[in-house]
C-alpha cells in the first residue's frame, strides 16, 4: 500500500512540476507574442457568448487609457515590484478600523491572474499569481504588462481589450479614445458586466469625471513614465 502511495505521490509531483515548466515556458514566449486567449476568454465562449477579441500593440492604443487604467486600478505601478506592499497594509488597517475590505491588486497581479490563472481558487491561486507576478514583472517588464494588460482586460459582454472595447462601445479605435471614453472604460474596470458606458448611469459617470481629474495628476506626476515617454 505504501509503495502504491508512493508512486502516486512522485507522478502528482511530477505533474506539478511539469505544469510549473510549461507556465514558466509560457511567460517567456510571451515576451514575444501577446497571449491569444485566457482561461476567461475561454469560459465566456463555454457559456455561449460572442468573444471579441483582438490584440494591438501598445503604441496603437490611447495614452488616455494607460494614464486612465493607472488612475483608477493602481496609481503606484511604475514604483512597485509588482505587489504594492503599502496598499496591502492600507487596506488591512481600513479593515480592522471597521471598514470594508477592500482589494489591493496591483495591475500586474491581475494581468498575471488573467494570463495564467482563472478567477476564484483561493490561496492555491493566488500564491501563483503571487509568484508569477514577479516573474513576469522580472521578465516582461512594465510596458510588456500594460500592453498584455490593456489587451486582456475583459470590459463586458463578451469584450476583451482596448481593441475591442472601443469598437464596441463607442465605435472607435483604441488609438483614437478621448479622455472622457477612456475613462469611462476605466470607470468600469472593477465590474464591467454590471457597469455600463452605454450609456453610463450616474455612478459610472461621477466616477469618469472623477478620474478624468485623477488623469491629469498621473500626467503631471509622471506616474505612467514607465509606460509613457
């Protein structure tokens, strides 16, 4: 019985190891190509929704919406290693002042989340996406993550990246979006199957104006000068 175990046990391992391989194989191809898809792409088509997709380089999308993404999602991504320790602490002492838990997640952890991960999945996940945010933030760097970022992030109803969220939503290219429409894109980010820009109800439009302000702050402060020149 204990050798049977045993060999169970050494072909677990074995398979976690080769899985860790394959994803660590992964990120380095990707320093080279955009991921084509993600296990979230994949669970909207399982669950019968139209995908839309489709990758741009970095420079073919708005600086309104890097300045927009940094202004609403992580205001501290050009000077943190990938996890944003003073967020972490920030949120823990909102926590046991009485309020709300509120998440830290910097944009790197949730590109590395979206690239390699699934939502859901408790601390298994997220010490993956842990350690894989700091080797793509070793590997990649931090245009390569606003890029794969900005291409992946899902804005609703099917629509992942910039691409494809300014076709949809306002019938432009992403290189062409106005402050106020990156924003809005932006506004949404936290919960876009629920939050809608078209049109915006009050909260998503409070929380545009809001963050068309925070854009120029992002702009003034250099806070996207690892992204922008």
């Amino acid at each position: 019985m204990r050798a049977i175990a045993w060999r169970w046990a050494k072909r677990i391992g074995l398979g976690v190891l080769a899985l860790g391989l394959l994803i660590h194989l992964y990120a380095l191809l990707l320093t080279l190509v955009l991921p084509p898809t993600t296990l979230n792409m994949t669970g909207s088509a399982l669950v019968g929704r139209d995908v839309q997709h489709r990758s741009v380089p970095l420079e073919e999308i708005s600086p309104h919406l890097v300045r927009a993404v940094i202004a609403a999602e992580d205001s501290r991504f050009c000077s943190h290693g990938g996890i944003d320790m003073d967020a972490i602490n920030q949120a823990l002492r909102e926590r046991s002042a009485g309020g709300r838990l509120r998440g830290a997640s910097t944009i790197s952890q949730q590109t590395a989340k979206n690239v390699f991960f699934w939502n859901g999945g408790g601390y298994v996940r997220k010490a993956g996406e842990a350690w894989m945010t700091l080797v793509i933030e070793t590997v990649w760097g931090k245009e390569r993550i606003m890029e794969t970022y900005l291409n992946i992030a899902e804005w609703g109803d099917g629509i992942y990246g910039a691409e494809a969220a300014a076709q949809a939503r306002f019938g432009v290219s992403a290189a062409d979006l106005s402050p106020y429409q990156a924003a809005l894109l932006a506004a949404v980010l936290p919960n876009p199957n629920d939050w809608r820009v078209d049109p915006p109800g009050n909260y998503v439009s409070g929380r545009a104006s809001t963050l068309q302000q925070r854009m120029g702050i992002v702009q003034r402060d250099g806070l996207a000068s690892c992204v922008l020149d």
